[in-house]
C-alpha cells in the first residue's frame, strides 16, 4: 500500500509538472495547444547527478534526453547542449511540444513555431523557465544544493537577474513545493515586475 501512495504522489507531481509548465509556455505563446507544453532548451549536465525520484521525474517531463522510443528521434529534437552554446548561439532552436501526462510522439503536433536565440525578444522566457526548475531541483536535492547553488546564481546573473527577482524566483519555487498551482487567480507576492509577468501574467 505504501508502494501505491508512492507511485500516486509522484505521479500527480509529473501532472503538476506539465500544468505549470504549460502555463508558463501558456503565457508566452497563446496558439499553444491545451495541455501541451515545450521542452527546456538545455538541462546542465549536473542534474543527472541526482538520484532524487522527484528530480528524475522533472528530467523525464521537461528534458528530450529522455524522450526515447516512443516514435520520435531523440537526436533531432532541438536543444544546447552546454551553457556556452546557449548563451553565444544566435540560432533559433524549434522547441518540442509534448503533452501533459503523456509519452512524446512524432506527429503533426510535434513542433510548434516557438524558437529560442539569444537575440530573440522572447528569450527570456525561456531562461526565466530554466531558472525556475534549476531552483526546483536544488530545493529537491541536498546534495546538489550544496554543490551546484553558485551555478545557478551565476547563470541567473548571466540572464540578467536581480536580486529581487532571484528572491521572487526562489519565493515561487517553495509556493509550487508546498502543493499551490501558480497561475494567474494564485495569491503568490512577488517583488519585480519581471516576476509578476512570467508568473502570473501580469503587465501592469
């Protein structure tokens, strides 16, 4: 029994996962699809240090290295594949499109028009997502925690981070943990304009 409670949780946590994940995307590109969200455009090498079930669970949402099998090839689906390349490459990268709660496919859906370079106008918001799952594993991970936390404050400030948005990233990071949707009805409080656009979709 205790095994199913187990299963249970981690799988409403791979839900959860993809919800926020599409509100976010959501937020960024309206035509997308309900319940679809886009893949991260890089995933550091360190996360696949964590023998954490939570943090594996995010990987397997959010990372296409672990999209194998399912009738898609891993190898073509866009991504960085180092730090340096994503913040110096000024290719656009067509970003994944996967569905809540479900295994990738290839089909008609398979890409969306959503891109990425470090020059396009939208590029923020999908460091803004990196940020904000980097956050995530540490809070998960101890031991990566103590290892990897400079690596994030250190990529934050490369994205052009303050310390008050770090602060109202770290504020949504424990909110999401503590089991409340972000979205924008929730009562999260931030700091930053920044902060209150990618989170709750609030330009004013």
């Amino acid at each position: 029994m205790d095994i199913v409670k187990e299963n249970t949780k981690l799988d409403n946590f791979r839900v959860r996962i993809g919800e926020l994940q599409h509100v976010f995307d959501k937020y960024h590109e309206c035509r997308l699809h309900e319940s679809y969200f886009y893949h991260n455009i890089f995933t550091p090498s360190w996360i696949y240090e964590s023998e954490n079930e939570y943090v594996k669970i995010i990987l397997s949402e959010l990372d296409p290295l672990t999209y194998s099998d399912y009738g898609i090839r891993v190898e073509n689906i866009d991504k960085y594949d180092n730090f340096l390349d994503l913040v110096s490459c000024v290719y656009g990268k067509n970003v994944y499109m996967k569905s809540i709660n479900k295994l990738p496919r290839k089909d008609v859906q398979s890409y969306s028009y959503c891109s990425y370079s470090k020059n396009n106008s939208g590029a923020k918001y999908h460091t803004y997502k990196l940020i904000f799952w980097w956050l995530v594993v540490l809070a998960l991970d101890n031991n990566l925690y103590n290892k990897y936390l400079d690596y994030v404050v250190d990529a934050a400030d490369v994205f052009g981070f303050t310390e008050d948005m770090i602060d109202d990233w770290c504020e949504a990071v424990i909110y999401w943990l503590n089991g409340n949707d972000i979205n924008k009805d929730c009562n999260l409080e931030l700091k930053t304009k920044d902060g209150e656009i990618f989170f709750l979709d609030n330009y004013i």
